[in-house]
C-alpha cells in the first residue's frame, strides 16, 4: 500500500476498519481477536507500533522480525485460527521510525480464534461466542444464496394473488413497444421463468420461492411464511413524540410500493423542476428510488421493522440490511451489488426501478434540487437513507409549495406581470426579447406552475399572481 494511504488511514485514527497496537517490543495477545474479527466483518487494517490516540511509537528493529514470525505462525496454525489465515506482515517506516502493517481481508466463511467467535462493531472485538441470535446473523452475512430463494415446497397457485398476476402482467406489457414475453404465459410459467420457482439445491425440494411469495402472495400467505413481514410509514412533523399520521404495510411488494408512493404524495409537495424545456416530478423522481430500494434491497430474515418516517425537515427511510460495506455511500465509492435479484428483477420488468445502480446516482442527482442538500446513504445492518426536505418559514402551512426553479425567459415575464399586470401578450413579446411561440409556451408553463393566473380575456383581461388570488 502506498505510504500517502497509510498515512490518511493512521490519521482518521481508529475506526470499524482501522486498529491500533502499540507493540512496541511484543506482539500484543489481542491482535488475534482484531484478525479473527476483521476476518468475520468486513476486513480491515492492522498497525502495530501506533498508539491508541493515533501517535507513531514504531516498533523495535530488534523485535521485528520475531514478531513477523511469531504472527504468521500463529494464524497459519489450524488448531487457533480456523479456517487457517494467510497473510503477509509489512514493515514500513515513517518519520524515521518502523511500523508494522497487516491488512486483513474479508473471509468467505466464519473465523474462529481459539474456538471462539469475534466480531467487530466500531472500533471494538467483541467475542459473540454463546449469542446464538448473533452468531446466526454473522452465519446470515458470510452466505453465498439469497433469502428471496428460500423454498416453500407447499405453497400452491391457490397461495398466490391471481388478479394482482394479472394486473402486473398488463402493466409489463404496456411499457413494451412489442410484445412483452409474459402476455404468452400461464400464471405458473410467468413465475417460473420470472425465477420464482426453483429446486433448492441442498435438499432437492423444489417450490415457489420466498420472493414470489412476497411479490405475488396473498396476504395470510406472505404472513405465514414471514410473520414479522410489515413497513411502517409514519408522518411526524407537529406530534413529535408520537405521529401525525401513520399507516403499517403488510401486504405485496407491489401493493406495498404502491402504497408508500400514495403516503410520500399525501404529506410531501412536488415542486416545480424543469429537465431542459421538460417539467419533471422531482418528487416522484426522488422517492421512487427511495422507496424501491427499501423493498428491493431489504433483508427479509430479519425482523427488524422497516420504515419510512416523514419529518419537518427529512424523509428517513430504514430496514435490515447484510452489508457488503460499511459507512456513508457516495456515487464515488458505491459498487452496486444485488441482495434481491429477482425481485428487483421483476421491479424492472413493471418501471418501479432501473438497472442495478440507478437508484444512488438518481437520488444524487435530483435530491439537491429537492431539498437543497445531497442524500445521505449509510450501509450498515441497517441500511439508511435520508433525503433533505427545504426549509419553510416557521408559520408557513406543512404542505407549503416550494419556489419553482425558472429559466431566464420565465423570470422576465413573471417580473414583467409583477411591474404591469396590464401588460399584453404583445408587449411581454418586445420586453422579454423572444419570439410569440417561446413566450406562449413559457406562460403556459407558468401558469401550470400556478405562479400567474389570467383574469378576463385575452385582449381586456389582466395578471394576477397566483399567491394573489382569494
């Protein structure tokens, strides 16, 4: 690694991926648990001859390479480290001093150390051996299946929302050109190649899969085979304590985002945004990514209540997550990776969501507009996402309309309304300096954004501001 790294890791001191050692003379006994648990999380970075507040003590030169030795020893020797560990210990020197560095990877299965498990949660080693509820979910993280394909043998088309079938067919269809392959299906066989139905490969059952049911299952189906199975969608902006308003969700997926879109318009304005000459619903643009991403990527195993939760000043939207990484995503830094492929699959076939990675550099790309500030995306076991509403004045109405971003064009003319209401067609043609089309189309756009209104006729009539008008 190259020193310019090692250094900025060293400064932003210790961290769920970073550890500090001292280890001045002898390895330190607990550097073991940092491996074993570095190993079972999500990797991470080792430094001995670093103190704990980040000062560089070095090592001593005659203790290196015995403490070389003894580490790669240890972590090769099955009867402490299981499985075996293979790692290479680097000596690099800083300021005329040497430290050691030790870059510890993700394994593909658990690690124990000495019989024992650990984990890493912030910046600490914590030995879960005995937490079986934590030990299932570290067993949960380092598997290769997905939860969606969990196989109920027993479940019949009799378990499945016909009609709900039947609709998301006709709405696949009519966002195709040609033919969409679903419209030639049988139920069963629309499942079937959708990838709903599959042999579970460990005890050759073959069945519907958990995502079919979640997708397509009547309601008493999805809570008998997931009885924790629900979204909670809760309004708080004047009732902080409790809620201003609130609906709990468990049905479908399809109804479901359905459902949370109907919530996000009820208590959330739609500005006015213009995509080149082309009016957008920011609103929709913004939390149809939101939304399918919860229900897309959520972690279905666990019984963690997802939510959305509508504030004054954001819209935070939570649920259980096996991370791939951990800490804030940025479209710099973010790797796509699938938790529920066949479901957001089927998402893309019926428009609720795009290709996999979208959705980060759509939020990005419009939150700003919405809210004056970009999203914030945390993946951990729970994965975040909080979009920043505008400020409104403090006894302004909670469904206040936010200022329209205009062009120039439709500035001239609103300024000009505002200076004359009196002012004709003709005379907004020769103040604002464009041609009759551009200006009819702008005021028309003005008048959709409900900022001018025409009282009378055209040739007697006058302006009025929309904010005028009783």
């Amino acid at each position: 690694m190259q020193l310019e790294h090692i250094l900025k890791l060293i400064m932003q001191g210790e961290s769920f991926k970073v550890e500090f050692k001292e280890s001045k003379n002898q390895l330190s006994k607990d550097v073991y648990e940092t491996v074993c648990a570095f190993s079972n999380r999500a990797g991470g970075h080792i430094f001995l001859g670093v103190k704990d507040d980040g000062n560089i003590v070095g090592v001593d030169e005659d203790a290196i390479e015995h403490i070389k030795k003894e580490f790669v020893t240890a972590i090769n020797n099955p009867q402490k480290f299981s499985p075996p560990l293979y790692l290479t210990i680097e000596t690099i020197e800083i300021k005329n001093k040497k430290i050691l560095y030790i870059k510890v990877p993700q394994s593909k299965s658990v690690c124990t150390l000495n019989g024992k498990i650990f984990d890493r949660n912030n910046d600490s080693d914590i030995n879960i051996t005995g937490q079986n509820a934590n030990i299932a979910k570290l067993y949960l993280f380092k598997q290769d299946i997905y939860t969606e394909d969990k196989v109920f043998p027993y479940v019949t088309m009799d378990d499945f929302d016909l009609d709900l079938i039947k609709r998301i067919r006709i709405v696949a269809s009519n966002r195709r050109v040609d033919t969409h392959p679903w419209e030639e299906l049988s139920d069963f066989e629309l499942l079937k190649s959708s990838g709903l139905y599959k042999v579970d490969k460990t005890t050759n059952k073959e069945g519907f899969t958990l995502g079919a049911i979640l997708l397509f299952g009547k309601d008493e189906t999805i809570t008998n085979a997931l009885p924790h199975h629900k979204t909670d969608l809760i309004l708080r902006k004047m009732n902080l304590d409790r809620y201003d308003d609130r609906e709990i969700v468990t049905t479908n997926l399809i109804d479901s985002y359905y459902k949370m879109m109907e919530f996000v318009k009820k208590h959330l304005n739609d500005p006015f945004y213009l995509e080149g000459d082309m009016r957008i619903s920011l609103r929709d643009k913004i939390f149809r990514e939101a939304v399918s991403n919860s229900l897309i990527h959520r972690e279905y195993s666990s019984a963690y209540v997802a939510k959305m939760v509508i504030g004054r000043h954001n819209v935070v939207f939570e649920n259980a997550n096996i991370p791939h990484s951990y800490g804030e995503l940025k479209p710099t830094n973010f790797t796509p990776y699938p938790k529920n492929p066949t479901i957001a699959k089927v998402f893309r076939e019926i428009g609720f969501a795009d290709e996999l990675g979208s959705g980060v550099k759509n939020l990005y790309k419009y939150a700003k507009a919405y809210g004056g500030s970009d999203p914030i995306l945390v993946e951990g076991e729970v994965f975040r996402v909080e979009v920043k509403l505008q400020e409104r004045e403090e006894n302004a109405p909670l469904n206040a309309p936010l200022n329209a971003p205009l062009n120039e064009t439709q500035e001239k003319i609103l300024n000009a309304i505002r200076t004359n209401p009196n002012i004709s067609y003709t005379k907004i043609v020769k103040e604002v300096g464009k041609n009759r089309t551009t200006i009819m189309r702008s005021i028309q756009k003005l008048k959709e954004y409900k900022l001018i209104v025409r009282v009378g006729s055209d040739k007697s009539g006058y302006w009025k501001l929309e904010s005028e008008v009783k």
